[in-house]
C-alpha cells in the first residue's frame, strides 16, 4: 500500500513537470510526511528479544519511525518478555 502511494504520487508530480513544457529548472520538491508519536510493544523469550520485535513492530505499523526507544519493559510470570517502545514516526496506516 505505502508503495503504491508514492507511485501515485510521483507520476502526478511528473505529469505536473511534463505540463510546464517549456521551462528547464529542475527543482526538486521533497514532500515531508508529518511526524507523530507513536508508541508499540513486543513479547520474546529474552528480553533483548521482547525489544528486538517491539522495535520491528513499531517500524512495520508506523514506520518509518526515529529516535525509538524502549521505556519499559519486564519479565512475564511464564518466563517469557515484554518491552514497549516509542519513537517519532512519519506513516499512519
């Protein structure tokens, strides 16, 4: 989905640049997504585990995201991991 987005949007952007014809400036126009706290979290057998996926979590439903750290974390009564994280990400599905 994230991908076909910017396929739409980059042939609009040269349909726009193939409409102005005659003109032979090439400027570039970067369009920044707007940033957004966003906060996920992760389960593991280990804790190094638990933050690996809560860090893959949060790039796959928000990313891409930067500045991701983990704020807390701790261990389950089965044995098993959890981490939750945070980060400034640039895409809201």
């Amino acid at each position: 989905m994230r991908m076909r987005r910017i396929t739409i949007v980059a042939a609009v952007l040269t349909g726009i640049a193939a409409s102005v014809g005659g003109m032979t400036t090439s400027a570039s126009a970067t369009v920044q997504p707007a940033k957004f706290a966003a906060t996920d979290d992760g389960f593991g057998p280990t804790l190094v585990l638990a933050e690996q996926n809560a860090r893959q979590t949060i790039q796959g439903d928000y990313g891409p995201c930067t500045n991701v750290t983990v704020y807390a974390d701790g261990q389950n009564s089965s044995g098993t991991w959890w981490a939750d994280v945070s980060g400034e990400c640039s895409f809201f599905h």
